[in-house]
C-alpha cells in the first residue's frame, strides 16, 4: 500500500521544479500550472483519492504519480479524470520541457 503525497510535499516539489526553469519555460508553466487538485485515475489511483494534477494544456495533463515518485503527462477526455497512467519518474521541469518540445515540433 502506498501513501499518497501531502499537499504541502507537492507544493514543495512544485517549487523546486520552478526553480530549475528559464525564464521562456517558467512563462509556460505560469499559462498552464493550476491550483493542484485530485484527479480520477481508474487503475491504480483509486487507492489514494486520485493523483494531484498540477497543470492543464490543451487535453493533457500535468500530475503527480506518488506511486512512482515522479511527474507525468497523460491526456484527458474528461475533465477531472485521467484517461491512462504513466510511471514516469520525472522532475516537474522535465515535463514542462517535454510539452515546450512539443510546440516547438508543432505537435499541437
């Protein structure tokens, strides 16, 4: 059994994150970071409530697996459930990246 992260401890991890992007990444996040909130995940969040999503672009998702200790990128087709699970041990500016490689691709 897992215990999943406090608010706080994410909030914490949110910080730490931020401090790692440049300036053109950290314009980015401001546009896409929410309020942390709990999201839906049928798999294997049903245990801890959901997981923490932090950040929304377009149908996508960025939240925090605190099964795997790690953020990750998921789509949604509804809001406040994610559609699949990702075990990414990410940092939280990785996936800032991983979605400004994205735009820069035109993948968007």
């Amino acid at each position: 059994m897992w215990t999943p992260i406090a608010l706080t401890e994410l909030k914490n991890l949110i910080l730490e994150g931020e401090l790692e992007l440049n300036d053109q990444e950290l314009n980015l996040w401001d546009l896409i970071k929410i309020e942390p909130e709990k999201w839906e995940e049928m798999d294997y969040g049903t245990e801890g409530n959901g997981f923490w999503v932090v950040a929304i672009f377009g149908r996508e998702v960025i939240w925090y697996n605190d099964i795997e200790d790690g953020f990750n990128i998921s789509e949604y087709k509804k809001y406040g459930k994610i559609e699949v699970y990702q075990c990414s041990q990410a940092e939280l500016n990785w996936s800032v990246l991983a979605i400004m490689d994205r735009i820069k691709a035109n993948r968007y």
